[in-house]
C-alpha cells in the first residue's frame, strides 16, 4: 500500500469518526468502489457499528444504498426504511446488519469528478433524516482532505 493509499484511508477514518462523534447519528460509514475488476463496491470505514458483518458487504452498482448512490451519483435520503420497497437484505444489507431505520447517503467523487464511494449515516431509532442532513454530511466531506 502506498503513501497515497495509506493518508486516504486516514481521511476516511477520520471523516467517519469526526462525524459519529460531532453529530447524532447511530451510525457513519464508508463504502468504497474498487477501481480494479468488476468494481465492487464495499464497505471500509465505520464508527457506531454493532459489529464487524459491514465489512463482509459486497456490493455491486444499483444494489443496495451504496451502489444505488455509485449509479446514480445522487443522494439518498429515506425514512422508515423497514417499509422501503427494498427493505431485504439483498437490496439494502448495511440497513439489516446496522438495524437502521432512516438514513442518508451521500456521493464521494474522485479528482475527476466520478463517483469512487459513498458516505452514509442513520439512525435505529425514529430520528428523521432531512435534506438537512445530507447537508451536514456534504459539509463535512468538502472540508475533508477527500480524494
């Protein structure tokens, strides 16, 4: 892994544990695009997880919220998303494994502008996202040392 490789995944982490901390999220993670092969799309970086099955999550573009957003490029906003049309865990796993009720999904875009990853948080209890919310997530992704 190189230096460049070594200082993203430091931002990463830091994006996700300043966020858990500074807001009131249940949960804040990271999905990223692999930039190599059938570009899957997984799950790296958490803070507020109740265990380790995040990392497990192999997605692909259009399935789950994170590839949903990778294909999109738009962000995710959904309340009560155990009565979401794709409530299951193939269409939404990070939402079972983290028992999230609403959450908010925004797009992380690489140096050309592309959609390289997916910045995520909720909640398990009833506390509503808003487009508010996905404000704050954008604000603190434009002052990250993103790539």
């Amino acid at each position: 892994m190189g230096d460049e490789e070594i200082a993203k995944e430091s931002v990463f982490n830091n994006l996700v544990q300043t966020i858990y901390h500074q807001e009131d999220f249940d949960f804040v993670g990271i999905a990223l695009q692999e930039v190599t092969g059938l570009r899957k799309i997984r799950w790296r970086f958490a803070a507020g997880n109740t265990n380790e099955r995040f990392r497990r999550i192999v997605l692909r573009s259009g399935i789950g919220i994170a590839g949903l957003v990778v294909r999109t490029g738009e962000p995710f906003i959904e309340n009560d998303l155990e009565h979401h049309q794709y409530a299951d865990y193939i269409s939404c796993p990070i939402t079972m494994v983290e028992h999230l009720t609403n959450a908010v999904a925004i797009p992380i875009l690489d140096s050309d502008q592309l959609v390289s990853g997916v910045l995520l948080a909720g909640y398990r209890n009833h506390q509503r996202v808003t487009a508010h919310s996905s404000h704050v997530l954008q604000e603190y992704l434009a002052h990250s040392n993103n790539f």
